[in-house]
C-alpha cells in the first residue's frame, strides 16, 4: 500500500510563512494528494487537494513536485488559528482517505 | 448549510453495552464514511456508505461493528458488546458525487468504555 511521510512537528512564528512537507514517493499516477488539518476536539477540515500542478486556494498553496514523489503545503502568512495537525492524505480506491500520522504545527507569537 | 452533525458527542458505555453513534451528512451529499481515531493517532478508514448501500467496509472490524445508511434519517455505526479498546473518537464524514470529492467531516463522538 503507499503511504505518506511527514515530520512529527514544526514550529513556526505568527505572520511568517510555513512549508509543511510530505513525501509519497509509491502513490500511483492517478492519486490526488489531499491535505487536511485537525485541530483538538474537531473533525479533520479539508485544506487543498491536486494530482500534478500546482494549487492554490484561500486557504494555502500546493506544491507538487514534478516526479509527484512529494509535496508541500504552504501556509503563506501562519496566524495562531493555523495551530494545528496536518495531515497529508491520499485516496485509496477513490474513497478511502488514507491519513499519515501528520504534523504538529506550532506557532508562536 | 449545516456541516456534518454526529451525536451524541460524548457517549460512555460499560463493557457488553451497545454503543450507537449517529452521523446526518450535509445535504446533497449521498456518500458516507466513518473513520475511528484512537488517541495521539491519525485516522483509520472504517467504511463507506451510500444510502442503503455499504460499499467498501474492509476496514470494519469481523466481529461487534455494523453501520447502515438507511433511505431516511442519518448513518449508524454499531458496537455491540463493547470492549475497552473500542474507546477512541469516531469521525464520519460525507461528500457529494462523483467519487474523489474532499470529505467533509463531523466533530465526532467520543466513545469512552468504562
């Protein structure tokens, strides 16, 4: 089965920018690579998805590197709320979400 | 547009109780999920419902574990007999078609087994 790759945890300072990387270098030519974050006591939110370019939404952007065996979610200006787990996901079959065991993102003020 | 609504939101259960965990999709939304996180993990896939259908349940537990997404009213998830380790939050999540759509999730019910 493939799997994601994504450090324990980062930290990071308010209004600065985040790179949260993740590896899935054995994910198949047609699975998107979904990003969702969980913060305490909620349910995972969906943050941004793609499957070969680049991406960007109100939220973050996407990088998705050429080979597809990485990508990166970037937090452009980090606020307190941005707090968070994240975890890079992909669609089994599509419909099963597989999770990662994510990062922790921490950010300082 | 009322999000994913599970309930109850807590549910504490002793050992050999049935626990059972509602979840209301958005509307619009004919695909369901269920997911079971336990604590300081990252989610587990359970199964995948459309109405009156279970679809892909490969991550069911064999035994005590059921779930339904009847033609009225919100998806169930089952636990018979309930043990110690099935404490942990359990996420259902929802999305329209077509297939490949982000899920969207509930806030979960907490299961604890005393």
């Amino acid at each position: 089965d493939a799997k994601t790759t994504q450090p324990n945890s980062m930290e990071s300072n308010e209004e600065e920018p985040v790179h949260l990387p993740c590896n899935h270098s054995t994910i198949s030519g047609t699975d998107y690579i979904h990003w969702y974050r969980q913060l305490p006591s909620q349910g995972p939110e969906y943050v941004i998805h793609g499957l070969t370019s680049n991406v960007n939404n109100r939220m973050a952007s996407l990088a998705i590197a050429e080979d597809r065996k990485s990508s990166t979610l970037i937090l452009h200006r980090a606020t307190l709320r941005d707090a968070a787990v994240y975890y890079c996901v992909y669609i089994q079959g599509a419909q099963k979400l597989v999770f990662g065991q994510g990062t922790r993102l921490t950010i300082n003020p | 547009n009322a999000g994913v609504m599970q309930n109850p939101r807590h549910l504490v259960r002793r050992r050999g109780q049935e626990a059972r965990l509602r979840c209301s999709p958005m509307k619009g939304h004919s695909h369901v999920y269920w997911y079971r996180q336990l604590p300081e993990e990252g989610l587990k896939f359970m199964v995948y419902l459309q109405k009156e259908n279970i679809i892909d349940e490969s991550g069911m537990p064999k035994e005590r574990f059921s779930a339904e997404f009847p033609k009225e009213g919100p998806s169930i998830l089952r636990i018979q007999q309930v043990v110690r380790g099935d404490s942990a939050a359990y996420f259902c999540a929802s999305s329209p078609p077509p297939l490949g759509q982000p899920q969207h999730f509930g806030d979960g019910t907490r299961l604890s087994i005393l």
